[in-house]
C-alpha cells in the first residue's frame, strides 16, 4: 500500500500582528510513493488549538467572520515525491486589525486522489491603548493630567514608544514615560496636558500614538478651551494694615495684563474682615474682551476707625 503524510516542523507559531510566521511543511513517502503533492492552508477556528499527536480539537470547529483574514503562500505548492521526503516553505501572512488569539490552521496536501492534512497553532498577540476619558475640558492658564494605558493581548511583549501630537499647536502634549517595556500585565503613561493663559477658546484633537516594530496603535482625544473666569478676592483691610494705593493699583494693572489676551469676566470680591469696624471692599465685576489694551480699574478701599 503505497501511501503519503503530511507534517508541520513546528506544530505551535507564536507572532504579533502586521507580521509573517514561517514553519516548514513536509511530506513523505510510504512504501515508495511517487506523485505529486498540492498544498494548501486554511484558517478554520479562533481561539482553538490543537491537542496531542493526532491534531484533535479542543474545542468545536467554527467559521470565522469577516476580513480581516490570515493569508497563506506556499513555497513551492507542489511537491514532488518521488520516494525521498519533499518540503514547502509556509509564510502565514497577519494582517493589521486582526484580532489577537490563538488561531487553528489546516494545511491540506492532495495529489488527485488521497488528502491528508495537518494542524497548525498560530498564537497572534497584540497590545491595547486606552484612556478612561477621550473628551475633556479645560480652562486657559489650567494643566489636566490623563492615565494612558497599555494592555498585553494574548502575551505580547515588547517595548513601546508613545508620541503625542496637538492640533491646532496652542496647548502642549507630553507623555511620561514615553516608552515602556511591555510584558504580561498593564502600564501606565501619563499625559499631562498643558494650556497656556492666551490660548484661544474651542476644540483642540490630540491624538496619541504607540509604536512597537510594525504595530501601530492610535488614540484621539477631543479637547475644550473654554472661556477664561477668574474672580480676584480683596481683603479688606485695618488702619494698621492699609497698603499705599500706588502698590495696590500696580498689583491689579500686573493681574489684568495677564488676562488681556482672552476674554475673561473678572469679578472683585470681598473677604469679610473679622473686625467689624472696617468697611468692606464693594464687590463688582467687570468683563475683559480679548485682545483689548489694558485698562486701570480704580478699586476704592476706605477704613474707618
């Protein structure tokens, strides 16, 4: 009975997405076959394997969704069998968005008439990059500081470089650390987002990107500028403690220079004194419209003894 087998060198590949796994396909005669071999792959499970020597299934065979797919080539795709065994390299091809998980391949040999196959485990791995908030608001003159974080999938490791970029440029982005080394659990970046005081009010994207060879993740994050308001507080003040108006009118021309480049409603309030003989500072707003020149607000403080 003249016959042939089909076997992978390595039954069990492990590799990340957007790369090649190769293993060597090899058939060999029984009982002085001659004839030519057909090879051909096909992905039939995910998160499966195979189990012991005879290839069984650990667990029901199902198909599997849309793209996308892993691609097979073999090199050559027929082999000739002419009593001494022949192989074939397979280059399995993952591409980018597959999902990581343990993947079931079928390799299948036929000369015309008999078919033998072969199973192979491919294991693909994977990291995630997430943040608990994609949408924030922050004032002019504030920072927010957001936790990025990295995620082994299915026993990915590696390292991986963060970069952050903003647009428009106005505020500032900056990650730390900027490269992690990734292994079976989670790690954390910071981002600390920075918004100067004459930054424009509205809508700034910052988009986050991880690299780690050919895997490429990217994460985008909406963030709002909104309108400026401060309230400055004066206390009033005691005979014994009354500042030459001089200094006091300086310090306030200093706090309203600071905030001419946006618009801003700056409202004067009181700290009420604990000594009831001093009269409070009367309380008043007034609103600062962007790109305005600076203008001397008189404050008016009285004390009486």
């Amino acid at each position: 009975f003249q016959d042939y087998t089909v076997t992978a060198t390595s039954g069990q590949i492990s590799s990340t997405v957007e790369t090649n796994a190769t293993t060597t396909i090899t058939t060999s005669a029984i009982n002085g076959y001659n004839g030519n071999v057909t090879l051909s792959a096909t992905q039939i499970c995910t998160n499966c394997s195979a189990g012991g020597q005879g290839g069984g299934v650990r667990e029901p065979l199902r198909l599997i969704g849309p793209a996308p797919q892993l691609s097979f080539k073999f090199n050559p795709s027929t082999v000739i069998l002419a009593g001494s065994p022949g192989q074939a390299n397979l280059t399995i091809t993952i591409p980018l968005g597959l999902t990581s998980g343990n993947y079931l391949v079928n390799v299948t040999a036929f000369d015309g008439t008999n078919t033998h196959s072969t199973l192979i485990s491919l294991t693909v791995t994977d990291y995630s990059l997430t943040t608990p908030n994609t949408s924030l608001t922050i004032s002019p003159g504030q920072n927010s500081t957001q936790t990025i974080t990295l995620q082994s999938l299915n026993g990915f490791q590696g390292n991986v470089t963060l970069s952050a970029s903003i647009s428009p440029a106005e505020p500032t982005a900056a990650l730390s650390p900027s490269t992690i080394l990734l292994a079976a659990n989670a790690r954390m970046s910071n981002l600390t987002i920075t918004v100067p005081l004459n930054t424009q009010p509205g809508n700034y994207t910052i988009t986050i990107q991880a690299q780690s060879g050919t895997i490429t993740h990217t994460l985008t994050l909406t963030v709002t500028v909104s309108n400026g308001s401060t309230t400055i507080f004066a206390k009033t003040l005691n005979n014994h403690e009354i500042l030459p108006l001089a200094v006091l009118t300086a310090t306030l021309i200093i706090i309203l220079a600071v905030f001419q480049a946006n618009s801003h409603n700056v409202t004067f309030r009181n700290r009420r004194p604990q000594d009831r003989n001093a009269t409070s500072v009367r309380a008043s707003s007034r609103k600062i419209t962007g790109r305005q020149a600076v203008r001397i607000y008189p404050l008016c403080i009285r004390a009486r003894q």
